[in-house]
C-alpha cells in the first residue's frame, strides 16, 4: 500500500481590523473657531464703540440744552478736587469723563456744577489669581450758593446701618418711622438736619427715592455710585436738585446768607 500524507489544514482566513479609526476633527476646525472669536471681539468693539458716541453726543446735546459746556475728554484730577466726596476715593486708576460744567439756576440761586461719569477699578488678589473689575457711575455736583453750609448725608439705609445703630450714634432719627427706617442721616449739626428734614422734605424724599445726597465743604453731590444714568435721567436728577433745594426753610436759607456766616 502506499501511504498518503496527511492533509495540511486550509489556510485560515484572513483577518481585518474591526475597529474604525477616525481622525481628530480638532485641527480642521480651530482656525474656524479663532475666526469666530475673533469676529465676536470685533462686533463687540464696533458696539461699544457705536454705544459710546451715541452717548457722547446725547450728553453734549444736553449740554447745550442746559447751557453748560462738554468734554468727552478725561479728567485725571476730578478725584482730587472732590477728594472730601468718598464716592470718588474707591479703588484706583479713577477718573472722570463725559462731562458737564458751567453754571445753572437751582432754587433761584446761580450754582457752578458739573456732572457726567466717573470710573474706577478694584482689584482684588486671592493669593493664586488677580481679578479686577470696572465700575462707572454718573454722578451731579452742585457748588452751593452759601458762605458755610453744615455737612449733612441723607441716603437709603442698608443693613449694616442698622446692626451699626446698636453702636454708633450717627444716624439721626426723625418723628417719621418710615423716613427713619428708609434713610441714613448724618450731620454734625443736628439742628440743621432737623431743619432741612421738615416734614414735607420727608414726604418728598419718601415719594420720589433719590440717590444719595452728600454735602460736604459746601458742595452738593448726588450719585448712586452702581450705574451710569441715561440723558433723560440727568434730567430728572437735575431736576430733583431744584427740587430739593427749593423745599429748603426760608430761615435756613437766610441764616446761611446772613454777613455772620462769612
């Protein structure tokens, strides 16, 4: 017999990869995504810009309405001339802008004023990072036409004025509840206090809620110090001034004009 070899096993079939591999989309589209960052930046810009001449020229608009002057030019010395005002002592690289200066009749008296926007920054470190944020508020200053007129302070109360109160003596109260619940008063002539803050001025602060009112070394500045007012609301706050200042007692008025008060 003959012997036969074996058979060889049929050769085994041939094997592919199962897995599919796709390449990263990333390189393809990230000049993509800096074109489009770098377009948002641009219309972010040209916005800003836009909003910023539409506001320069409303506010120079009002100017000449009011009969005041206008520089959109920024004032680095507007901190020092009103250093006595706290409002423009925060933070640093302050400075003021968009403003309005002359004079103006306010309770039938010729007053210097100026108004407009003020900015500062704060910057803040945590010890592993530096943040700093920008704020910019509008803000009235009125030069009063008195010899020497008392510091006083009236603006809403806060919190910490309350739990201070268990403290501190400065906050002056008044027959009117509600006015002494609603507004910090300060002065360090009470009697003058007492004497501006009649009743009808509380009613008049209880019904129109104005921003704070400071008056220190004979200058009067009104400001909420969080936002920027638009022209229609320097308006409303020019004219809560006049207000305010009209309301004064005629005796008030004449003992601060009285030759003694020089």
């Amino acid at each position: 017999m003959i012997a036969l070899a074996p058979s060889s096993p049929p050769p085994a079939p041939a094997q592919f990869p199962t897995t599919l591999v796709l390449a990263d989309p990333a390189p393809a589209f990230a000049p993509l995504i800096v074109l489009a960052v770098i377009g948002i930046v641009i219309v972010a810009a040209v916005f800003g810009h836009r909003q910023a001449k539409a506001r320069r020229e409303a506010l120079a608009a009002l100017a000449d309405e009011l009969g005041l002057a206008f520089s959109p030019a920024r004032d680095r010395d507007h901190d020092e001339q009103y250093a006595h005002f706290e409002i423009f002592r925060r933070g640093h690289s302050r400075s003021a802008w968009n403003t309005l200066s002359g004079t103006a009749t306010l309770a039938g008296h010729p007053c210097r004023v100026k108004l407009g926007d003020f900015t500062y920054k704060v910057t803040r470190h945590n010890g592993k990072t530096t943040t700093t944020t920008t704020h910019n508020f509008s803000y009235l200053i009125a030069h009063l036409p008195f010899r020497s007129v008392p510091d006083l302070l009236i603006r809403p109360e806060h919190l910490f004025d309350k739990i201070g109160g268990v403290f501190s003596d400065k906050d002056i109260d008044f027959e009117s509840d509600d006015f002494s619940r609603r507004f910090f008063v300060a002065s360090p002539d009470r009697r003058f206090a007492y004497a501006v803050c009649h009743p009808r001025m509380m009613e008049f602060f209880l019904s129109t809620s104005p921003p704070a009112v400071d008056i220190e070394h004979g200058r009067l500045c009104l400001a909420e110090g969080a936002r920027r007012w638009s022209p229609d609301q320097f308006r409303e706050q020019f004219a809560w001034l006049n207000a305010f200042l009209t309301r004064w007692p005629d005796h008030v008025v004449a003992d601060l004009t009285a030759p003694h008060r020089a």
